[in-house]
C-alpha cells in the first residue's frame, strides 16, 4: 500500500511541476517576468532540476536587469549541461551587465593540458565510454580465446591491448574529472557592493570591491567568512552571505 502511494505522490509531483514550468512558459511569452520567477522556481522546491528549467530562470532575471540572479541561474544551467552554446552566449550577455571586469589569467603546464584533454567529455560519459569499450574488450577475449589461427589470435591479442589503453585512459579521465568538479567551488556575488578583504574579519583592508554578479571561486571558509580566489587569482576574504555557490 505505502508504494503505492508513493509511486501516486511521485507522479503527482512530476505532473504538478510540468504544470508549473508551462504556466511559467506562459508568463514569460507574455512578458510577465516576475511571475514566471515564481513558477519556475515552484519547480525548484519539488527538487526537480534540468538546464533548461534553470536556464529560463536565467532568461527572466536578464529581461529584469537582474544581474547576479541571471548569471547565477545561467551558471547553474551552464553545470547541468556544459556544452550548449545557447546557454553559453547568454551567459556572456548576462556578464556584460555586471560592473567588474576582471581579465582571467590564462592556465598554463601540464595540469591545463590534462584539463583540457578531460573536458572534451562529461564524466558519466568518459564513464559510458569505458563501459562500451570493456564489452568490446570481451568480445575480443572471447576471439581470441576461441579462435585456432595465430594470426587471428595475434590481432585479437592487440585488439584487446588497444581497448584496454582506451579503457584506462577514459576511467582516469572520468576520475580527473570528478576530482576537478568536487575541488572547483565557484560562486557568485549577490550583494550589491562586497569589500574583499586581506584577512577575514570586517576591519581588516580592502584588497579590491567586488559587485553583484561577478563569478569567484572558493578557497576556504571561516566562521561567516568565505576566502575566495577572482579570475585575475587575486585572493581575500568576502562576508559568506555576500556570495551564493553554484554547487
């Protein structure tokens, strides 16, 4: 009985959020911006995420000069599906609006040779890949094993080898890729105006301003203090209620 009526609950709740991101749909064709907010976000609350879903949100807050909102939700989008250029050049028309401009300092050695080997693909499909080419291993195998010629048993042989690099090179890829993902924390400001700071307390210098809608990188937290890293890798202290993480 209990399953059934989570399963009643669970399609209840897929068909109520359906609901909501069409009446959201609606809003924003008819240029009712704020109210499409709310219905998008009402999906939010039913912890039903997609790029798509966060990428309207994104779109509303653009057309209210919202800047940090619509840098924040087109981030979020951008996470969920990482190479739709749609999202992409939004994402840049959003930036435009906020007032920092900081020149990102180019990635450099082998880690950023590494970075940019992995990031040809998402993780679950380097994942993916490695799993098709592990069946493919086995069919190799068993060639090999069955087969009476040396020839074939040879190419069967290298076959396999072949395979195998590929096998281990897309699970590392896939690891170096979680790995990357759980140690990169970036954030955005919300807060108007955000002192940063050189140490993490209010009276400490300022080492820059930052405004709302400029994207950071978490470093470290301290009490209500966040450290963050800018695009340009300058470092210091920021209010956490100042930022919002994207993860």
């Amino acid at each position: 009985m209990k399953k059934l009526l989570y399963i009643f609950l669970f399609f209840t709740q897929v068909f109520w959020a359906q609901n909501a991101f069409e009446k959201g749909n609606d809003l924003y064709r008819k240029g009712n911006y704020s109210e499409a907010v709310s219905a998008y976000e009402s999906v939010l609350k039913t912890k039903k995420h997609s790029a798509e879903l966060y990428f309207n949100i994104g779109n509303c807050y653009y057309k209210l000069n919202k800047v940090a909102p619509a840098v924040y939700n087109y981030e979020k989008a951008l996470l969920l599906n990482p190479n739709d250029t749609e999202i992409q050049n939004n994402l840049k028309f959003a930036q435009k609006l906020a007032i920092d401009d900081f020149k990102e300092v180019p990635k450099v050695g082998f880690r950023k040779m590494l970075q940019d080997l992995t990031a040809t693909f998402y993780y679950d499909t380097w994942a993916w890949i490695a799993i098709g080419f592990a069946a493919v291993f086995l069919l190799l195998f068993v060639g090999y094993y069955f087969s009476r010629h040396t020839l074939y048993k040879r190419l069967f042989f290298v076959g396999m080898f072949l395979v195998l690099v590929v096998i281990v090179i897309s699970i590392s890829s896939a690891i170096f890729q979680i790995d990357a993902y759980k140690n990169d924390r970036p954030a955005v400001v919300f807060a108007e105006v955000t002192p940063v700071k050189n140490e993490p307390k209010s009276d400490a210098q300022d080492a820059v301003v930052l405004h709302e809608g400029t994207k950071v990188y978490v470093l470290e937290v301290l009490d209500d203090w966040k450290k963050v890293q800018l695009p340009d890798e300058t470092e210091g202290w920021v209010e956490a209620s100042a930022i919002k993480e994207l993860k």
